[in-house]
C-alpha cells in the first residue's frame, strides 16, 4: 500500500512549510565548548557537591572564552560567574569573590548586573558591606549602566544593603535625589528609610556619650574611694604601731619633750600639761596591755614627774638630784 504524498509532508508543513527540494535542512547549531563545561560545572556543584571542581571546571571555561569574540556568549560568562561565586562561598572563600570575578571583566562597571547583585547579597550578608562599596558605586555612575532596566533595583540595593548600614546617609540622599530611576513613591520611601536611619544614628550617638560620662564619673568615684581606702589603711598601720610600742619608750619620749619645751621656754608651764597627758594615756596603755598597776605606783610617778619638771624650770638638775629622782621614780 503506497501512501500518499500529501499525507506524508503534512508533519514538515507544521513544523516550517512545504519545504522544497532545492532547500538545504537547517541543522541545530552545536554548543560550544564553554556552554559544555558550564553544564559539567553546574553538574558538580549541584549534584556531586565537589566545589573544587566545579570551580576549576569555570576556570577552563573562561580560558576557552577568551579566544572567543568579546560579545559572544555573553550569557555563558554571566552563568560561569554565578558558579564560580556559588563555589567559592560553599568552600568558605568568599573574600575572593570580588577579586575572582573582577580578573575576568577588568572593571567593575563592566559586571553583568546579575553577577553584582550577587556579589552584593553576598558580602552583605557577611557583614561586609564595605567590599563592594567602591565597585557598585562605579557601576551605579557609569552612564552605559544607567539606561539599563536593573538600574533601578539595583540602585535600591545598593541603598539598602551597603549605603545605609555603613551610615554613609549623605550620598544615599544624593543618590536617591539625583537618580532619575526612582519614582515619586520610591523617592519618597527612600527618603523616609535614610531619615529614620539619621534618627537612630544619632540617638546610638546620644547613648555612647551618655555611656562614656558614666564611665568617666565612676572612674572619678573609685579613684576617690581607692585614696579613702589607703589613708584609712595608714592611719591604723600609724595607730597601731603607736599602741604596740612599749609604755618605757613612751615615757621617755614624754620626758624629752619636757626637755625641749623648758629649753625654749624656761618659765612655762606647759611641761605640766604634757605630764598630764601621759599620764592619762600610760593609765589606758596600761589598761590595755597589763594590768593595773597599784596607786601608790602611780603616786610615786606623778610626783617623780612633777619633782623633774620642777627642777629643770629651776636649771639642769645636780647628780645629787638625779639620783634621787631616778631613786623616786618607778621603772615600768
């Protein structure tokens, strides 16, 4: 049973019309040798999780592409970039990003649109906004880049992600202001974000200030309480060693300063005072550290004391005179 011509060539004429004889079949264009490893990249980054060679799979790609034109396959580098990014941040590496994309394309102006707003989310997700700062404010004030449709969102990101947590408020204002990408409404939104981030800016500003006073006075109170400290320390080491030294020693200091005090002033009588003052405090020492001794002990020093005074009012006292004081006065 023959078929019919009709039918046969009806599948051709729904693909692409009666086709003729004479017409050559067109035959779908073989990938390239970098579309090829992109594929094998993405194969092991995704599936076998082998990082490294995934990594290193790109790079063989970006070598085979620099033979080619500089606008072909503008698609493939853009794909080879975000594996590449996607490895290096799997392997801890993400500090090398930047620096690892920028050998490809030279200046950061020149970044696909894709490939920057990865590197953004990426670095501001490390808290290091500040890596990309430079690159993405090249790339915001190139004039090519800016009739692009990303522009805008990636103006909006750049706001977001770098500008305001970095505090750099003035230049957010600037760029919300002066680029033409924005919207009223999105103009006006973008103002209210850096107005709100101005506000608690300077009120963290006010609490540092705050915070820095208190340190200082509490630094004051306890340099004053540390000198409390230490003088209420030498004063009873001084006290103490005032109580410990024997009442002996004690006497004769009170003597000697009877000497002193009649030297320079025969005719005083302070010399009394001073022997009444010792006495009280020989009775407390006494007190203290022996017990009491009898009155008639105590008699007998106070009038050896006050014989003494007498006498050196009246001049240096004789041998004679010495013997009988020292006879008269009980040693202790």
């Amino acid at each position: 049973m023959k078929s019919d011509p009709a039918t046969s060539a009806a599948p051709l004429r729904a693909l692409g019309g009666a086709l003729r004889s004479s017409e050559p079949v067109r035959a779908v264009p073989a990938p390239s040798a970098a579309a090829l490893l992109l594929e094998e990249a993405a194969d092991l980054l995704v599936v076998h999780l082998d990082f490294g060679a995934a990594l290193r799979t790109c790079e063989r790609a970006w070598q085979g592409l620099a033979e080619e034109p500089a606008g072909a396959s503008l698609e493939v580098k853009c794909s080879l970039c975000v594996v590449g990014i996607q490895a290096l941040a799997e392997m801890d590496r993400w500090r090398e990003v930047l620096s690892w994309v920028l050998q490809y394309y030279q200046a950061p102006e020149r970044l696909p649109p894709k490939v920057l707003e990865l590197c953004v989310l990426l670095y501001s997700k490390m808290q290091e906004p500040g890596a990309v700062l430079d690159g993405v404010r090249a790339w915001l004030q190139d004039p090519d880049n800016q009739g692009l449709p990303e522009y805008r969102s990636l103006a909006e990101l750049h706001l977001q992600r770098v500008l305001l947590p970095l505090g750099l408020l003035s230049e957010a204002e600037e760029l919300v202001v002066g680029s033409a990408a924005f919207s009223e409404k999105q103009r006006l939104d973008a103002l209210q974000a850096v107005s709100a981030a101005r506000q608690q800016q300077t009120h963290v500003h006010s609490g540092s200030e705050e915070t820095q006073t208190l340190n200082q006075e509490g630094s004051s109170s306890h340099k004053f309480l540390s000198l409390l400290t230490l003088l209420r320390q030498l004063w009873d080491s001084a006290v103490s060693h005032f109580f410990s030294l024997p009442f002996s020693k004690s006497l004769l200091a009170a003597l000697l300063l009877c000497l002193l005090v009649l030297r320079f002033d025969p005719g005083s009588l302070g010399c009394f005072h001073v022997l009444a003052v010792v006495n009280s405090a020989a009775v407390n020492i006494g007190r203290l550290r022996a017990p009491c001794p009898s009155s008639t002990s105590w008699l007998r020093s106070s009038s050896g004391s006050a014989r003494l005074c007498l006498l050196l009012s009246a001049g240096f006292p004789s041998s004679t005179e010495w013997s009988s004081l020292l006879a008269s006065t009980p040693c202790t």
